[in-house]
C-alpha cells in the first residue's frame, strides 16, 4: 500500500509539472500584425516567430472593417454560435480578429476606429493569420505604445538573451522597431534606443497622475532593456537639466 500511494503521488506530481511546463510552452506572446503576417508557416499551421512555436497571441490595433456583415451583427433567430469579426490596423498591416460570442448574446459589434486589444489563438483562415479569442476597447491612448516596447522586449530577449551593453554612455541598445514592424517608436530614428528615451516612455506609461514613478520604478523598467541604476540616474540627470522632467515629491519624477 505504501508503494502504491508513493507512485500515487509521484504519478500526480509528474502530471502536475508536465502541465506546468505545456502552459509554459504556450504563453501569450505580444506581436505586431508585421510578425503575423510574416511568420514562418511549419506543417499544419503552425507559426513560429523568432524561432519559437506561437500557438496564442496579442495584438492591439484600429478597427478599419468587419470580417463580413453577416458575421458581425445578429438578425434574430436562434443560433448556436456567433462572432464578431474585426480587420484591424496596427500601422504594420492589417489582420482579422475574432470574438467568440454566446448565443443568447445580444451585443452590438465594437464600433470603426476605435481601438481594441486581441488576445487568443493563433490560427490559419484562407492563408491568412487570424486571432481568436477576446476583443476588448481600449480605453487608454497608450496602450498601442506599450504593446509595441512590450513586442520589442519579448524580441530581443528571445533574439538576443539577457545582454547588456558594454559601453559606459550613452547606454544605449539596439533598435528592433524594423525587424517586428514599428516605425517612429522612439525619437531619433538612428537606429538606437536611449536610456532617455525609455525613461521618458516609461513615466509617460506608469506614473499615476502628478505623483509621478519612482527611481527603483523606473529603474526597474529600464533593466528589461538592459539599463544598469547608473544609466538611468544619468539620463534622469539629464533629462533635469533639459527641463523635460522634473522631481515631485518623495524623489520621485513626472513629466
């Protein structure tokens, strides 16, 4: 019996990993439309990205279209299963969206030009890459911004690993904007991203009102891009200096 429930238990517990590692396998992986569209197709729709297997993703974009009238709005009757279908524009290219809708559901689809955030799997539709899943509007202006630094990171340490600069200023990495579909993320457009650059973007994004972020919380942020605490002092130093920053209160900064 002691046997019995020793194997039990290990039985369980290897499931229980062996679960644990598939959703680690299958994470949600921020993209621009350009890397959808892009992406390598393996065997039977698969898309892979970087060299690694996107089976769900998100996107944030513009609602420039529906999938088709008949898809997206409901003209009574009884129905099993409905969608809404929205074509939708990140500035990199256009793709479809799915929402999956109950069928006592009566919501109207989400309007033209506003803009939405996609989240689920990734799929292959008439030799085309869908997402299906959730729709939501999006309600803060930056969101677009912010799904773009967060579609750079996920490149670069996918692409690149964990690697920081060497050089001591200014700190500066690599541009991915073009490999992943951004244009004009950041100022400048020399093919670098500064520490100032990050700093500005990242108070812009986080800072909650006139209290404004922290320098742990900025520096924090500024670590995902390889910026050591000294890189951001200095760029908050000279950021001070050019009056496009300023400290708050409690030495915390705001734009």
């Amino acid at each position: 019996m002691e046997g019995s429930g020793s194997n039990f238990f290990t039985g369980a517990a290897a499931n229980s990993n062996a679960a644990t590692q598939q959703r680690r396998v299958h994470p949600i992986r921020p993209v621009t439309i350009k890397q959808l569209l892009e992406a390598q197709r393996v065997g039977e729709g698969v898309t892979v990205i970087d060299g690694r297997e996107v089976t769900q993703a998100t996107v944030v974009g513009r609602v420039v279209g529906y999938e088709s009238d008949s898809d997206n709005r409901f003209s009574g009757g009884a129905l099993t299963a409905k969608h809404h279908g929205y074509r939708i524009t990140d500035g990199t290219g256009v793709v479809v969206v799915r929402q999956w809708m109950d069928a006592d559901q009566q919501d109207d689809p989400l309007p033209l030009q506003c803009y939405v955030r996609a989240a689920g799997t990734v799929k292959m539709w008439q030799n085309s890459p869908i997402v299906t899943g959730t729709v939501r509007l999006v309600s803060d202006c930056n969101e677009l911004n912010y799904h773009f630094l967060d579609v750079i990171l996920t490149h670069l340490r996918l692409t690149q690993g964990s690697r920081r600069p060497n050089s001591a200023a200014p700190a500066a990495v690599p541009n991915t904007a073009s490999a992943v579909g951004v244009q004009n993320m950041f100022p400048g457009g020399d093919g670098k991203v500064f520490t100032t650059d990050v700093v500005i973007n990242t108070i812009r994004q986080k800072a909650r009102g006139e209290e404004g972020l922290s320098m742990d919380e900025i520096s924090a942020a500024a670590l995902q891009y390889g910026f050591s605490g000294q890189d951001v002092r200095n760029a908050i130093r000279t950021l001070m200096e050019e009056g496009k920053i300023y400290q708050t209160h409690d030495c915390k900064f705001g734009i």
